[in-house]
C-alpha cells in the first residue's frame, strides 16, 4: 500500500453543476469567448486538442506553441482561429523566443492553460542537465508564465489554469530535491513521474503569492 503524504484542505465541490460525466460542449454552452486570446500547450493532442478545439468553437483564438511544427499543423487542421508557434518546453531560449515574440504583437493574453507534459520517460536532461520530465512540467511553464505576465496583466481578468492530478499526494518533497534538484539518477518513474503533479502546485504556490493585488486568475486542475 502506498504511503498517502497529503496534509492539505481536501478538494469539495464548487457546486458548478458539472460533473464527472460531462463534456467539454457541456461547459463551453453559451460561452461567448470572441476576442479572447488563448495559449494552450500540447494543444495539438490528447486532452490539449480538446481543449483548443473547445476554445475555438467558442471564438477564442488559441496559439499552440509545438515543438514538431508539421505535426501539430496536421493534427489542427480544420480548426478555425488557431495559430501554431515553435516552442520546446525544456529549452529556456525557445520559451523566451515565443513569449517575446507574442509580447511584440502587443495583445492581451486571456488564457494560458498549462497543459503540456512529459511522464514515464526514459531518463533524459535538458541542454541544464536537469531531468526532462522536472524541465518540461514544471521549469518550463514557470518561465512561460513568468515570461508572459504583462500580456496577462494587461486582460484584466486572465486566467492561468495548470493541468495536474491527485498522483502530488503521494510523493515527498525530499523527492524532488535529491532526484531532481541533486540530479541523481532513478529507476523509479512512477515516483518521477508524480513529482509532476507536485511541481505543477509548487508553480501554482510560487506565481500566487507575490500577485494577490492582481487581477490574474490562478488554477491547477487535477484530472
């Protein structure tokens, strides 16, 4: 039996009148998101696709910063107000070149879902040396949320949504600071692979306490 860690509030409901069987059409019904500007990561797959052609259905324009271009093209195709931008969550230079570049367009960011990441992977480090799952899921949407503050500023009203799971509960601090931080190696990634659901409210925690007067709206989703 796995050793439960969790000392926290427990999650209650929120009375939103979803639930676990609802869709996306369910919850986007009657949302009018025209004019909105959306970056959704790993938008062009899995739960992230939903998301943008959600979004889009809506109005929204969504960008889906990619890191195989073609790929993520061809997975979009038909979807409407959807731009595809080059960006590699484990390279610091890539994720400053796409926050910039959105930056000079001069245009607020409405939304800035998080959804992007690695798990289960054979170990791999980033050009830093860290483990590639710590530097896609975590260090890589820090920066991009921190790169992209002012434009979510400037939406008076945005919302940062971070996509996460109940898999924190079972994994130590300490974890992440001698598999990750120490850069030691392991052969446990189902303990590595948690440390993504840790970091993900580590992100929430840090971004969320220098900012309360700002009018920035912060979530980790677990699913």
């Amino acid at each position: 039996m796995e050793q439960n860690n969790y000392n926290g509030t427990l999650q209650k409901p929120v009375g939103s009148g979803f639930n676990a069987v609802s869709t996306t059409s369910d919850v986007i019904k009657e949302v009018d998101l025209n004019g909105k500007i959306a970056i959704v990561t790993g938008g062009d797959g899995g739960l992230g696709l939903e998301i943008t052609k959600t979004l889009s259905k809506a109005g929204a324009a969504v960008i889906v910063p990619a890191r195989d271009i073609e790929k993520a093209k061809l997975n979009l195709q038909g979807i409407a107000n959807v731009e595809v931008e080059p960006m590699n969550l484990t390279e610091p230079v890539s994720i400053t070149s796409f926050a910039e570049k959105f930056l000079a367009s001069d245009r607020q960011l409405h939304m800035l879902i998080n959804n992007a990441g690695i798990m289960w992977t054979p170990l791999q480090r980033d050009s830093r040396g860290y483990e590639a799952q710590f530097s896609t899921n975590h260090l890589g949407h820090f920066q991009l949320t921190a790169k992209l503050w002012e434009a979510l500023k400037k939406a008076e009203g945005a919302r940062v949504v971070t996509v996460s799971s109940s898999r924190h509960t079972i994994i130590l601090l300490y974890y992440l600071m001698m598999l990750i931080i120490i850069r030691e190696n392991t052969t446990n990634l189902r303990r590595t692979a948690n440390l993504k659901q840790l970091t993900c409210y580590l992100l929430l925690n840090l971004i969320k306490k220098p900012v309360r007067s700002v009018s920035v709206l912060i979530h980790c989703i677990p699913v």
